[in-house]
C-alpha cells in the first residue's frame, strides 16, 4: 500500500479536525501519500494542467513528512495521478511570515509549517490540479467541503493561477464555507516571482 497515516498524524491538537479532513478527500477518492513517485507523477500532472513547472518533489516530500496532511493524491483506473490536492498548514511562525510578506510557497521553510503535535493557524491552499472533468469537479468538491467540516474555523489562503482556481478560491469564500475568512494572496512581485 503506498498510502501513510504515520502513528504520530492521529495526535495533537488538530486530531480530529485532520481525521475529519482525511475522511471528506478520501469520500472524493484522494488519498494520503509521502510516496516520491506518487508526487512526482502528481507534480507531472499539475504542470501539465497549470502550463508550468511547480515545485520539486522533494519540497513537497519534506513538507509532507513534516505535517503529516500536505498531500493527497486521486488515482485514475491506470493507478497515475489523476488529481491531487497539496494544503500547508501554517502555525504561528507561518502567519506572521504570510502576513509580512516572508512567506515563500515556492520554497517554503518547514519552521513555518504546523507539525502535527502543533496546531495549525491556518492554512494556504499550496497546488490543485485534476486531469480531467470529473478530476477537476472532485478537486473542488473535496476542498470546498473539507473547508466547511474540517477546519471551518480558521483562516485560510489561496493564490489561484487558474480560472478554475480562482473560481474553487470564490467557492471557498461563500457564506455556507465557514466562519473564518479566506485571504486572497496577491501574486508574487516581478522580482520575487520564480524564485
């Protein structure tokens, strides 16, 4: 099985909320995965969706194995990547790097990121992408529910790239998404962007 649930990702304080979470992606067929291969075929697929080239693999691994609930994977009937869902989760550190401008998605530092014996003060939609229609609708259904029932209550970010990013980004932002507000990240200025 190339799925993980690490001993650790069923404790702290974010226990039920996480548990929760991976129960709304898994109703939508996205699965927990630290698997190199399941992120670079994820990673494959979102530049193909979104006309660039995203993040290393093992910028996502390591962000991974330090939160316990960055990336989930949906699989097609050839078991490839078929949609994924990448989430980072920000502790303290990582809100006031956000709000001051310090926060990095492109790189981001792992002391800004919610270990899962700490509890997370919010969360920056980091990539999404499916391959196809019923992908693409299952990427949005997920997030957009797992942002009412799992963590309803604390902020969350977004930079959409896409049309349909922007159009998931709005969804979240509805008044049935939840009581805590979504923050609309500005692009990057020219001479950070890329770097």
């Amino acid at each position: 099985m190339r799925d993980h649930i690490t001993p650790s990702s069923t404790e702290g304080p974010d226990a039920q909320r996480t548990s929760r979470l991976r129960a709304v992606l898994a109703a939508h067929g996205f699965a927990s995965s630290g698997h190199s291969q399941d992120i670079a075929d994820a990673l494959e697929l979102g530049a193909s969706a979104l006309g660039g080239e995203l993040v290393s693999a093992e910028t996502v691994a390591a962000c991974e194995a330090h939160t316990a609930r960055c990336f989930f994977i949906r699989r097609g009937a050839d078991g490839r990547a078929s949609g994924f869902i990448s989430l980072l989760y920000l502790n303290d550190a990582g809100y006031q790097a956000l709000m001051y401008g310090r926060f990095r998605p492109e790189a981001p530092d792992l002391d800004h990121l919610a270990q899962v014996n700490e509890r997370a003060l919010a969360i920056y939609v980091w990539c999404l992408a499916g391959r196809g229609l019923e992908d693409k609708r299952a990427v949005v259904r997920a997030v957009t529910e797992a942002r009412r029932e799992a963590f309803p209550d604390i902020a969350l970010f977004a930079r959409p790239v896409s049309r349909e990013g922007r159009m998931m980004t709005a969804a979240l932002d509805a008044p049935s998404a939840g009581s805590a507000w979504l923050g609309w990240v500005p692009a990057a200025p020219p001479d950070r962007q890329g770097g």
